[in-house]
C-alpha cells in the first residue's frame, strides 16, 4: 500500500508538471510566432519604403536611386581640428573639420546662406528623403522664415551662418561676437532652438572668430571637403575625389546665379555621390 501511494504520488507529480510545462511552450511559441511576425512587418516596411525611394527617384529625374544611409552610430566619432586649421589655443576652442573620421561610406550634405527659396526643392529633398543641414545667413532669410520652418518641420537642422555675412577676419573680437551671438539669439527665437554648429562666411576664420563662437554656444565648426554646383563638382583634396565623412557644401542658389535650379543641382549631386558608391548621413548623427 505504502509502495502504491508513492506510485500515486509519482504519477500525480508528473503530470503536474506537464501540466505546468505546458504554458511556457505555448507562450514560447506565441512569443516565436510574434517575433516572426514583427520581422516580417519590419521587411515589409523596408521594401515599401525602398519602393517609394525608386518611385521618388524616377519622379524627380534622378538617374539612380540614392542610396540608403547605414544607422547612426551608437558611438559619435571624436573630432579634432583639421591639421593646418588651428588657431593658438584652440584646444579649447571649437574644432574646424572638413571630413568627419568614419568608415562608413557616407558623406554630409550641408547647404549655406539662404538666398533662394524654392519650394520645389523643399518637396523634392522631402520625397527623396535626402538630409541635409542648412547654415542659415538672417539677412537672407528673414523675407520668408516661413519657408525654413517648413524645411525645419522636415527634419532639418538649422545652423548659424552669423547675420549679415561678413568677412569675419576682418571684424573685431566684440563685432564678430555680435555676428554669431545675435544670428544665435535670432534662430532661438524664430524657430525656436539654438544652434551648435557654426560656418564662417567664405570659411574664412581667426582666433577671435572661435572664441566668439564658443561664447555664443558653438560646439564645432563644419567646413567642407567638396563644393557642389549645378554643373559640376569641386574639390579640396589632391585627389580630386570624395572620402568617407565628407562634407559637400552647397548654397541656397537658383538659376539667377546659376544655369539650372537647386532640384538641378540635387540631381547633378546625387548622380556624382551614388555612381561614387556614397549615400548622403545625416551630420548631426555624426556629431
């Protein structure tokens, strides 16, 4: 009897748990088939949005379709200034850079003062889903700050390019102050968020200039490794060619100061960066 009970016992124990077992796998089943589930949802989004990439492309005369830029790093790259670059004692000072260090196969759209307003370019950079950073000059925008609130509402970042464009070597310390800080105050307060980055007109800087800069909030100072035209492409290494983590400048202009319109110089930009093997980053993703 006692031998009989213990079997009992047994018995019961073990069909307790299977009993109990039995909900984990169903639960690791669900939790497999969920997974499953979320991956094939997440494809699905990708090649939609790959899909309208190419249709975007197609709409807007582009001969190939723009690459897609790899994930922000978890890890910002540590920025220096460029060798030739510095200033005494910029150390403490905002780092110039013309190329962000990365081995990702990226470069930086970034798009100065603001003079032209095409609206056509705002829907093309939107559908094309291009980043790009804009360095902002107030007396060229201030006509139609609408226009860059609507570029900000798209996900731009909007950069300080000081007030009136001057040549800032040639300005002193409390002047050049003034520039930077007051283009500061001016972006803060019409669209809201102040500035860290900065770029001196011409690219034309000296030590008074970062000092000013680092005053007003400046963190670093973006310059570029390639200029951009409608027509063409410059360059500032020996090469004569693009790197990873460039930065490609370009201006607000239209066909009053070029031979074509900005949606031509987008077009012309994007065939040199893709038959190069580049996708356009985001630079703040970088820095």
């Amino acid at each position: 009897m006692v031998l009989a009970a213990l079997l009992v016992a047994g018995l019961g124990t073990a069909c307790g748990s299977s009993e109990s077992a039995a909900p984990d796998k169903t639960e690791k089943t669900k939790a497999g088939k969920g997974a499953e589930s979320g991956a094939a949802g997440a494809l699905a989004q990708a090649q939609a949005a790959q899909q309208a990439r190419v249709a975007a492309a197609k709409r807007w005369g582009l001969v190939k379709t723009p690459l897609m830029a790899p994930a922000a790093p978890k890890e910002k790259p540590e920025i220096s200034t460029r060798e030739g670059f510095e200033v005494e004692g910029g150390d403490e000072l905002p780092h110039v850079f013309t190329t962000v260090p990365t081995e990702d196969k990226v470069v930086f759209l970034t798009i100065d003062d603001g003079a032209e307003k095409d609206p056509e370019f705002l829907k093309m950079m939107r559908e094309l889903k291009i980043p790009y950073t804009a360095f902002l000059s107030d007396y060229l925008v201030r006509d139609n700050y609408p226009y860059f609130k609507e570029m900000q509402a798209a996900g731009v970042t909007l950069n300080n390019h000081t007030l009136n464009h001057r040549y800032m070597p040639g300005l002193s310390y409390d002047q050049q102050r003034e520039e930077i800080c007051g283009q500061q105050d001016t972006i803060q307060r019409v669209f809201g968020k102040r500035p860290t980055l900065f770029r001196p007109p011409y690219g034309n800087y000296n030590q008074d200039t970062l000092k000013a800069a680092k005053s007003c909030g400046i963190k670093a100072v973006p310059l570029w490794n390639a200029e951009a035209f409608v027509n063409r492409m410059d360059y500032r290494e020996w090469d004569r060619d693009l790197h990873p983590g460039d930065i490609i400048l370009t201006h607000f202009r239209g066909k009053d100061d070029w031979k074509g319109s900005m949606p031509d110089m987008i077009r012309h930009v994007m065939k040199t960066v893709t038959d190069k093997g580049y996708a356009v980053a985001r630079l703040e993703d970088y820095l």
